[in-house]
C-alpha cells in the first residue's frame, strides 16, 4: 500500500494550489494522509476527488467548514499498520515521551503544524513523520512532503521528498 503523507498546505493563504509533482504523487497513492492546516475547504474537496483514499485532521489554521467536516485525531488501519493522524503534538522536547503515552495504541503518529520534517521513533516503537510543508518552507532549506508503503502490517519505506523553489 502507498501512501502520501502531507500537513500544512495552507492553500490558497500561501500558494494558490499544490505542487504538481504532489498531485502526481496523490493519484498515483492508495492513500492519502492531511495532519491540517487545509484552510480552505476546497482543497479538501479536490483530494477527496483526485486521491483513491483520503484520511484527514483539521489544524489551528482550519475554521468552522473545515471542523465540521474534519475531526481533531483520525485513526484507522492500513495494511494491518495502526495509524493515528493529528496535527499538533506540543514542543518538540519530549515529544516521542509524550506520543507514546497519548497514542501507545499505534504503529505510526502522523503530524504538522511545525513545517519542520521529522522522522523518529519513541518508546515502545511508535513511528512519528512530520511531512513539513509542501507550500510553505519558513525555515527550512525546501518546501516538502513524504511517501511511504506499508507491507504486512510494518511500514517499509518512508522517503522525504524536497520540491523545487517556486
């Protein structure tokens, strides 16, 4: 299973539409996974229709269409990998502590809000993957987003991609 991991898109507050290499990147997944910060609800509609598969969390960004549409955690199962999808999870000082006690049931915490790209694991084996951001950099050297398959319940691969400047 494919899966597109991406957070923080922020569309069209900081670029009017994906990138196109992450659209071609969204047809071709099994499954997309949004940790937030949609901002406007049309982007939600376009992968809902462009993505065989879309689990998706509103952030801090996202107002009432959104969250009402949207929920606060998605959890689901993937392959047999237990996912949990949020946007937020606090600083980044014990942030692998803090996910373990909070979403222990799970084999992968997905999250934005920090534009930051983050790859560890806590205690117990929680993976944790922050996509960064695919529009909006701030800080960091490129825009980005994550691709990952998922086999027999374990996530195989898990590959950063960097976009060009805009």
């Amino acid at each position: 299973m494919e899966l597109v991991i991406m957070a923080d898109t922020h569309v069209p507050k900081r670029a009017r539409d994906l990138p196109e290499p992450l659209w071609a990147a969204v047809e071709a997944a099994d499954v997309v996974l949004h940790a937030g910060d949609w901002v406007d609800v049309s982007l939600l509609d376009a992968l809902t229709a462009r993505s065989r598969r879309l689990v998706g969390v509103y952030g801090n960004n996202d107002g009432p269409p959104l969250r009402a549409r949207l929920p606060e955690v998605a959890r689901v199962e993937l392959a047999g990998l237990r996912v949990a999808v949020v946007h937020e999870t606090g600083p980044r000082t014990r942030r692998e502590e803090r996910c373990a006690a909070a979403f222990g049931d799970c084999d992968m915490l997905v999250f934005g809000h920090s534009h930051i790209p983050w790859d560890s694991v806590a205690p117990g084996g929680l993976r944790l993957l922050n996509p960064g951001s695919p529009t909006d950099r701030r800080a960091q050297p490129n825009a980005t987003y994550l691709t990952a398959r998922v086999a027999a319940g374990r996530l195989d691969r898990v590959e950063l991609h960097r976009l060009p400047p805009r």
